[in-house]
C-alpha cells in the first residue's frame, strides 16, 4: 500500500510505526522509499529512509496476519502517528480500567554505609528489627481480615533476616549489607517487603511509601507507577489511587515471583479492585510523574497509554464506569438467565485463599492448586493441602470444586517439583515425583469425603494419565486437562478414560501456532478451533461434559464460539465473570452456532 507522510519519520513516529509492527509478529513487514528497503521491526532501518513530510513510501507485508499489519500501519500513518493507535503492551495481574495522574515511585537511592564497630552494627540492626516489626504490627491492625493474613509470615521472615544478618555482622559487614546478601535470592515478594522494611528502618527513612503522601498534591485520581512493587506498597495506597503501573522482572531475575498474578501484591491489587499492568523497564521509566496515564487490563493483551488524546481519555472513562456498573449488577440473576437460555455452566478459577465465588456461580471450575503454595520451596504436607482444600470449599460454599493437580514445567517452576527429563511438563513431570504425587493425590481425596470435589490432571498425554490417577483414588472424579494438539487428536481415548474434560486454550493456542505465549484472540484460530471441535465431539461422543477454561472462555466473543461449538462449561477468573455475563444475557444458541460457523471459516 502506497502511501504519503503527512510528517517525517523523524524518531517519535519510526518509533510508533516500530512498535505497532512487532505486534503483528506473525507478518514480515517492510517498508519502501523509492529504491530503499527498511525492516519495520527496526528503528534505526526506518530511520534510514530519510523519509520527509510529504514523501511517499509503500508498507509491504508476507505471512500471516499481512494485510491486518498493513491496514494497522497504514491507519497509524493516515491519523498522523496517533500514538493512541499505538497502546504499550503489558500483563494484565489485576483487571480492569484505571485513568489517572501518574505518582511516580523510584527506589529509594541511599548512600553506602561506613561500617561501625560491631557493636554499633548490632545495636542499629536490633533498632531497625523493632521499629520493622512496630510498622507492621500497625499496618495489620488497619486491615481486614483477608487482608491481614497475608502479611502474618512477614513477622517471622523479618525476625530471621535479622538473626541470620547478626552472624554476618560479626565476620565484618555492615547491617545493610548483611541484609541485602541475606534476600538476594528472593522467589517472594513478601521476602522483599521485609527487605525493604528493614533497610528503610536502618537508614531511617521511609522507603518508597514517603512518595505516597504526594497523592494528594496532584489534585486528581492516581496511577501509581513503581519501580519495585511489594505488598505493603499496595496496602498503603490511598482512594484516590485507582491504578498502578509495575516494572516487570526479567525472566532470569531471581525475584521474578515477584511480578506475577501469585505475588501478595497482585493478590492484594485484585481484592481491592485496583488494575494492575506491569510493563518493561523502558516504559515505566519513560513515565513522568503528573503524566496522564490509562490502564486497561480487561483487554488481552492488557494495554498502557501514556499521554492519550482527550478523546481517548473520554472513552476510556466511559469505558471505566460501564465496567463499574457491570461489576454491580446481580451476577447471580445473570447467570441464571445465561443458564437457562443457553445450557452453559458458569464457573470461577481460583488461585488463591482470597478469591471469591459469586453468587450463582455454579462452583471452581479450575483450582490452581501450585497457586495456593507459591511461597513454598517445599511440597506442603498432606494435612496443608487438605486444609487449603477445605477452605476452598468453604469459598464455593458447598458448590463443586475442581482440583488441578500441580501444574508445573517449562516457564513454570515448582521448587519441588524439579524436571527429571527434558520438557517434562503436567501430567509427565507428576509422574516423575510419585511421592509428591501420591501426598496430593490423597489429600483431595480425603477433602471429597467432605465435598464434591474432583481431580483435574494437567496437560494430560493419555488415557493411561488418567488411569494412573484414577488407581490412586477411586472413588474420586478425576477429568482430563486437554492442552496439546497430540491430546486433542486423541480426545477418543482420554475421554474413554476420564469422568470429564478440561480445555486449557492457552498452551493449546501457544503450541498449535508455534508461539511463545497466546492470547484469547489466538485461541479463535481456525486451527485451534478445529480442535477444540475435536475434542468436544470426541467427549461428548462418550457422554462427558467439557469445560474451557482458558483465557478465550471470558472473552465475549470467544465465548460465544465455545458455547457454539458445543462446550457445556466455562470457568474465569471471577473478577470478569460479571462483565462475561452481561455480554451473553440476550444471545440465543443458535447465535453462538453462527460465530462458531464462521470462525472455522475465516
């Protein structure tokens, strides 16, 4: 498509135009001025065009997704290098839609420390262990309840930073050093709440939570942009925050649990509705404190926008209070609605002791069992996880709950569950640890005594996966996760073996189109939708009931293709199960045949 720049691809617009492109990754796209060629994944190709206002150029594009890529450039050239056109990506750990004023919180950057005679050392560390412990003490009394108990270990973690800091104290370091060497490898982000407590109580300041005061100055609603997230932090914010902005950790980063959906701080963001997004390095430090600032973490990938335009701003207020509303409605009557008119099963997934199961939610369709524990570094006991179990029941009120076995491998580590051959993944990693298998095995067998509650094996290969976890309680349910395509083409066989079927659209989608990582809109690939058809069918065939519950099953549109193509439940986190709702509330089965139809066709 040819072109006319109505500016130069000076630095901001070949950075826009860089940007927009890697998102379309399946299309190799090139852009053209005269005789040039430029790479539009590369900015400094671009660049390299000398491309002024009023030259013509030709966006070029192969592969998959090609004239989507072009028509997205093309638009983003046409509207003048609209950087609302242009959203950062993110990973959504709380959803929703937060509009604001950005307060900038950095690390505090203190001056290294003159080591004082070991005495002083010690005396100023027995100082800054009293003082962390008072801030605490104070900060859990304020909360509520649910609150309150995550931040009970932090107690016991602070009072063992500090005795195993006294030991280094004595072999010549100072306090700080000494603590900090102690949590170098921090898997918690609650490990680097007590860090953090304590090293502001050595220096005697405090922290990150003195940028919090400037809340109020800023005379508008907040986006709280942070460097280094922690519990506390998100405990401390006042109303007027409505959103925060977090670095996200490197892959190699040893702190890397915490920036994820398991930390306390996502925990705590989502039970106070707050959108979290956490973002590269680059992007939140490209943020200026007093920047307007847009989350949106409902979408998939969730989106950051840094300075919109006023109308964006408009809409994505609009946007905000619908959610809002949503949110309010009688879910249950919903649900009922939903139910009634379209023979769907409605369910929530659970990741941790805080969620909740809205009224008329029919139960959990997927415990995430590795969750509940992702502060452990070693398998919980059989008595843990049955208590856990209970609790969860408790949650769902009596209601079904279905237990996923630990789901671990691959970008997913369990400290006790280490791999034993390559790729071992799910069900095949279990399998490995026969021991830690067993121990769970038995403890969601003991909580079905109590509750209808029922075992769910991850990425299960086949039906001898079943076998094997039916021969360990045989009086429990036990379903099959689908995951891969090699799953899927033998959907006959496990569902032969299994009481039920579980989709997992996420792994199935990143593997059937050969990427790192899927969204809902990957999950609606014809390809993954021929399989999904698949697997229904083959279920079904054996009268057993199927349930997706990936991220495509909250999607509105996905969700009405999977009810289409025949799948009986749907399980989503519960923070989105209103808005689900809403969008379904009117539409008839046949409706859902006609998207499923013409999804397959696309």
């Amino acid at each position: 498509m040819k072109l006319v720049l109505p500016d130069a691809l000076h630095a901001r617009p070949a950075n826009l135009l860089v940007r927009l492109a890697a998102q379309h990754h399946a299309a190799a796209v090139q852009v053209h001025k005269g005789a040039r060629r430029a790479d539009a994944r590369r900015i400094l190709e671009i660049l390299s065009l000398g491309a002024a206002k009023g030259d013509e150029i030709e966006v070029v594009a192969e592969g998959d997704g090609a004239e989507a890529a072009v028509a997205a450039i093309a638009e983003l050239v046409m509207r003048n290098f609209d950087g609302d056109l242009v959203p950062e990506r993110a990973s959504g750990a709380a959803p929703g839609i937060a509009v604001g004023r950005a307060l900038v919180v950095s690390v505090v950057e203190r001056a290294p420390r003159v080591r004082t005679t070991t005495a002083e050392e010690l005396a100023r560390l027995d100082t800054a262990l009293a003082r962390a412990l008072l801030e605490l003490e104070s900060l859990i009394v304020g909360l509520p309840p649910d609150e309150r108990a995550l931040f009970e270990p932090e107690r016991a973690i602070i009072r063992e930073i500090a005795e195993g800091s006294r030991a280094r104290i004595e072999t010549g370091s100072t306090a700080e050093d000494a603590v900090v060497a102690l949590t170098a490898d921090a898997v918690t982000d609650l490990l680097l709440d007590a860090r953090s407590r304590l090293e502001a109580a050595l220096a005697d300041d405090e922290g990150p939570h003195a940028a919090i005061a400037r809340a109020e100055s800023l005379g508008d609603d907040v986006v709280v942009v942070v460097e280094a997230l922690t519990p506390s932090l998100v405990a401390a914010l006042p109303p007027r925050v409505r959103g925060i902005v977090a670095i996200e950790s490197a892959p190699e980063d040893a702190c890397e649990a915490s920036t994820t959906r398991t930390s306390h701080a996502a925990i705590l963001a989502r039970g106070r509705e707050l959108p979290l997004a956490f973002v590269p390095t680059h992007v939140a430090m490209a943020i200026v404190e007093g920047d307007r600032v847009v989350i949106d973490t409902l979408s998939a990938p969730a989106r950051v926008w840094v300075e919109p335009s006023e109308a964006l701003l408009a809409e994505a207020k609009v946007r905000r209070d619908r959610h809002a509303e949503e949110a309010r409605r009688d879910v249950a009557q919903g649900i009922e609605r939903v139910t009634g008119a379209l023979g769907v099963t409605l369910l929530v997934n659970v990741g941790s002791l805080h969620d909740r199961v809205p009224d008329g939610a029919a139960g959990v369709g997927l415990l995430r069992t590795e969750l509940l524990f992702a502060d452990r570094q070693a398998a919980p006991s059989e008595r843990d996880q049955m208590a856990a179990l209970l609790t969860v029941v408790q949650i769902a009120r009596g209601k079904p709950v279905t237990a996923r076995l630990w789901d671990a491998g691959g970008d997913k580590p369990l400290p006790w569950l280490p791999p034993r051959t390559t790729d071992a993944r799910g069900a095949a990693l279990l399998f490995e640890h026969p021991a830690v298998l067993d121990a769970q095995v038995a403890a969601i067998a003991h909580a079905a005594e109590r509750a209808r509650v029922r075992i769910l094996i991850p990425m299960t290969r086949h039906a001898e996966d079943v076998r094997a976890v039916r021969a360990r309680a045989p009086k429990v349910e036990v379903g099959a996760m689908i995951e891969t395509p090699e799953a899927a083409r033998g959907a006959d066989a496990i569902a032969d073996a299994a009481d039920f079927v579980c989709i997992g659209t996420n792994d199935l989608a990143a593997l059937v189109l050969g990427a790192e990582r899927s969204d809902a809109g990957q999950a609606l690939d014809p390809q993954v939708l021929s399989l999904l058809r698949v697997v229904v069918e083959s279920a079904h065939g054996r009268g057993k009931r199927v349930t997706v519950c990936g991220e495509v099953a909250a999607d509105p549109k996905g969700a009405r293709i999977l009810i289409g193509l025949g799948v009986d439940g749907l399980s989503v986190a519960s923070p989105r199960l209103g808005a689900l709702v809403s969008s379904l509330e009117g539409v008839t089965k046949e409706e859902c045949r006609a998207d499923a139809r013409a999804a397959l066709a696309s």
